[in-house]
C-alpha cells in the first residue's frame, strides 16, 4: 500500500515537473516570438532605404536636353583685324562677282549640333577658288586651316558635319534655304563661334573638291535707318 502512494506521488510530482517544463517552454517560445514581433518594424526602413537615389533621376528627366551654350564658350581678347576677320587661302581667289555677298544685317541659318538656329547681324559669305587647278588645296588642308586659325583666336568648334535634313524638314526646307547662305545638306561644314566681350563671331567654312565657302557672321542688333519725314526732308523731296 505504501508503494503505491509512493508510486502515485512520484507521478505526481513527475506530472507537475513535466508540466511545468512545458510552461517554461511556451513562455520561452513566446518571449521569442514576441521578440521577433518587436525587430521586425526596425528592418523596414534597411528595405525602404535604396528607394531614396529615385530624386536624382527625376531631377535629370526634368533637365532640358542638351543644346548648345553660347555662356560655356570662354570669352577671349585676342585681335581679330579687321571685318572680316578670316582670310583666304593663299592660291585661292574669288572667281566670279557672285562667289561674294555681303549685307550690314542679315540673317543665318546655323545648326548647333544640336538644332537649326538664327544669327542675325552683318554677313559675309566667300566661295574661293584655286588660282592654279593644278595647286589646290585638300579638303582637310582647307578644314584644318580655319580650325587652326579660330581656335587660336579663342574659339571653339559648335559642330562638324552635315546638317541633317530631318533637322531641315522639320524646321521648314524653304524658310532654311532662304538663309542658309550656300550651307550644302550634302556636304560636311565645321562651325565655329568666336566669344568676345563685345562681340559674337559666327564662322562655318564648307569644303567642296578644290573649292571652299566661307560664311562669317557677326551678331548684332540691326541698325535702324527709317524714321519719320520731317518737313525740312519732305521739302528736299
């Protein structure tokens, strides 16, 4: 009889050890899952974080595309001579009247690199040619010339190349060609512009065979030459 109260006890005791470890266990567990619940709000923002760079992105969408920036061209002070500033190659002439016009004020076509812009002011456009067929210059000799020439004046090269005719067209073909001042679509030319503080220079020169065009334009305000009749004038008339 007593070991059976012995043996009843025990497993009572054994029960209540077995329980209590199976407490301890769920509190444990618990305490971990609560612990888990507690970090998991502190990993979100390591997840949102690489979504910040975004900002730059639409800062450059908004950015207008690139074009060209007369302000980024260096102004120089270097002597230029007299209008219009460039010469000719040596062995090189004008050979008919209509090889050389000239205007005050005028407007040219130019193409940036980038678009079809106007430059108004007083024009000079040159289409030189060999004196003697047989002593012309190549084209790169021509290019290189002019090249060398500006940018020791201080300018730089806008573009090189042909100007591309979907440019052209969608400008408007018969508005360009009014003021495109010999610039061939077929052919390439090399832009310069000259910044000087008091002056803006624009130079293309176009290469073709043994001859080439020079165009120099200088950016200015027309002058105003028409005004009113006064009556001493209406009596001259």
């Amino acid at each position: 009889m007593k070991r059976t109260i012995l043996s009843v006890a025990c497993l009572t005791v054994a029960g209540s050890v077995a329980l209590f470890g199976c407490k301890a266990k769920t509190a444990e567990a618990d305490a971990t899952d609560a612990a888990a619940t507690t970090e998991t709000p502190a990993a979100a923002p390591a997840e949102a974080a690489p979504a910040a760079p975004a900002a730059p992105a639409e800062a450059a969408a908004t950015t207008p595309a690139g074009t060209f920036d007369i302000n980024a061209v260096p102004v120089t002070s270097a002597n230029l001579g007299t209008w219009p500033y460039l010469s000719r190659l040596k062995g090189y002439k004008i050979g008919y009247d209509s090889d050389s016009t000239g205007f005050d004020f005028d407007r040219a076509y130019i193409y940036d690199g980038k678009k079809i812009i106007a430059v108004e002011g007083r024009i000079v456009t040159r289409n030189f040619r060999p004196i003697d067929s047989e002593k012309a210059a190549s084209e790169i000799m021509m290019q290189r010339n002019y090249e060398n020439l500006v940018t020791s004046l201080g300018g730089v090269k806008v573009a090189s190349g042909q100007v591309p005719e979907e440019t052209v067209t969608a400008f408007g073909e018969q508005e360009y060609n009014k003021h495109n001042n010999h610039i061939s679509t077929y052919r390439p030319v090399d832009t310069y512009v000259i910044r000087q503080k008091d002056k803006e220079v624009w130079v293309q020169v176009q290469p073709e065979d043994d001859k080439y065009q020079l165009n120099v334009i200088e950016k200015a305000a027309m002058p105003q030459q028409a005004g009113v009749v006064g009556a001493t004038e209406l009596k001259k008339n």
